[in-house]
C-alpha cells in the first residue's frame, strides 16, 4: 500500500499482436488495472485490429512487424509511464501477480 502522500505510481501495459482475436481480450482483461493499455498491431487480418479499436481500455497503434526486438522497442517509446509491464497476447495476469505488482511499485523502499 502507498503511504500517505505517496502518489500512486501508474503503469502501462504493453502488448503486441498479429493475428490474436482467440487471446488479446483474456489478456486486456487481466491488466485492467493497468493506467494505460497499449497494444501495437503488426497489421492483423483476422479482427484483431478492428476489436481493439472498439475497445474503451485501449490505444492501439499499427506498426509493421521487422522483428521482436524492433516491435517491443517501438512498442516502449510508445508508453506513457515509467512502470511497464509487457505481455504477449497469450498471456494472463492473475489476480495474486496484479496486487504483487501493484504494491510493488507503490513501495517507496522497493
């Protein structure tokens, strides 16, 4: 928990996609408490694209897609925050992971 005075500290979660209408929703989902949802989208043809755009939680960017390393780092100069969290689409934050998170980068000694 933040002490007294402490602003919380705010978070962006980070997500590249192609081609992950069968995941990115359970994904978006579980970083909710995330302050910002950023997914960058290598030009998927299966909705993906078209899905995010719809939804109120997140700001998707297209970016061609070189190679992981370019994509996650276009990806980071994207984000607004300090505090990142990246995941593929694929992947799911438990409820234990987000209050470990969240309490650890609240904690001013951490």
């Amino acid at each position: 928990m933040a002490e007294l005075g402490t602003p919380k500290q705010k978070i962006s979660a980070l997500i590249i996609t192609y081609n992950e209408m069968g995941y990115v929703e359970k994904c978006i989902d579980s970083v909710s408490f995330a302050d910002e949802i950023l997914v960058v989208d290598s030009y998927s043809t299966d909705g993906t694209y078209e899905f995010l755009l719809d939804h109120p939680k997140v700001r998707v960017i297209q970016n061609p897609f070189e190679n992981f390393t370019a994509q996650k780092s276009f990806t980071l100069k994207q984000a607004t925050n300090d505090w990142v969290l990246f995941l593929d689409a694929d992947e799911v934050v438990t409820e234990d992971l987000q209050q470990e998170i969240i309490s650890t980068i609240n904690n001013p000694k951490a």
